[in-house]
C-alpha cells in the first residue's frame, strides 16, 4: 500500500557508500535521498511513523506494538521476495520506509510501498524515493512489471505515483475495510518500457546530494 500522509544493488559497482553525517550504509541513490537497508534496530522509528493518526488511515491499518513491529521487520529480513529501505535524507535524517515486495522473478513483478515521516510530506521526498527503487527494480533486478494499490481518496500518494509515471489501471471496488468502512482501492502500475521512456535521470547517474 503507498501512502504520503506514501536484492539491494548498488549504484556504485560494489564499494559500500555512506552517507554524509550518518553511520547508514547507502545502497541506493536518489535526486535528494538515498535508501539504507532497513534493519531492527529501526522498529522504533517504523512504529511511530505507523502510530500517526493520519498514516494508519491512510495505509488502512491499526498501529501495532513496538515489539510486533520488531518482530516484522525481523521476519521481512529474511524474506527473500522483498526489500525494504529507510529512507534518508543527505544529512542522515530517516525520513520513510518503502520496499519492493513480493518480488516474482519468473514473470518479473513486485509490488511497491511507502511510508513518510508527517513532517516530510508534500516535499517532493516522495516521488524521489519512488523513482530510485523502481531504478532499482528495472535496472538491477529483472522486472518488467512495478504495482501499487491505495485507496481511491489518498490523492496524495496518487499524485506522488503519477509523477513517478505509473498508470491507474483500475478500482477495486470495496476492497479494504478500514474503520467500520469499505474503501476503494486504485490499481496502478509502472511497466519497463515506460520507465525506459522516463527522461529523467535514473540513480546511477546522479552524484551524491549535497547537504
């Protein structure tokens, strides 16, 4: 689910990058944020991202227990059908999580999903953060076929995916009850062949952001 209340390569060969001011492995780059594995010892930071009222509702979700959270991203880690990332910004501020998931080799598709930190919205984090992993997909993985669901009202994480190309597909008409209430859920998707046609620049031609 994305949500903006929204096999790590790297982008430099195999040298092991950090990040300016922080102890964060960098394993991805974008125009203004770089992705460091996600690891448990960010629980705390993913539980209180997920505790935000506005958050919750938007991803459709309950917040849980510190200690679920934990237990989650430790069993995620051993997921070989995902990766999930912090998301940083040039001076090490962890600002979002997003991950490619179920990833299906065979027939080339996974699914992608984002969260940011309330303070961090409607900057252009976002798109940005969205833009370097389906980099990463199409350029270090073999996908042909990137997916995002959300609900129908969440216009902001539905105008962060449009201006990361992705193409509404269709609804899913009262798939997700949240609240005591059926939401729609959009469908969109990001195919190879329009990120090949994006004429932006893709992760490993930028240089580290300056601070």
């Amino acid at each position: 689910m994305i949500e903006d209340a929204v096999h790590a390569g790297t982008g430099r060969g195999d040298s092991e990058d950090r990040e300016a001011g922080s102890l964060r492995e960098v394993s991805w780059r974008g125009r203004r944020v770089a992705l460091a594995p996600l690891d448990v010892d960010d629980a705390e930071l993913v539980h209180g991202w997920r505790a935000d009222p506005a958050t919750a509702h938007e991803i459709g979700m309950w917040p849980r227990t510190l200690s679920a959270v934990r237990e989650r991203i430790e069993r995620d880690r051993d997921d070989h059908d995902r990766d999930d990332f912090l998301v940083l910004l040039p001076d090490g501020t962890p600002i979002g999580h997003i991950a490619l998931t179920d990833q299906d080799l065979v027939d080339g598709t996974a699914d992608i999903m984002l969260m940011l930190d309330a303070d961090h919205r409607g900057q252009g984090y976002g798109v940005d953060a969205v833009d370097a992993l389906v980099d990463l997909a199409f350029g270090e993985l073999p996908m042909h076929r990137v997916q995002a669901v959300t609900h129908t009202t969440n216009s902001a994480a539905l105008g962060v995916l449009a201006r990361a190309g992705f193409v509404q597909e269709g609804v899913r008409r009262s798939a997700c009850l949240h609240r005591g209430r059926r939401y729609d859920v959009a469908v969109l998707a990001l195919l190879r062949d329009e990120w090949q046609a994006l004429t932006r620049p893709r992760s490993w031609d930028l240089s580290a952001p300056a601070q």
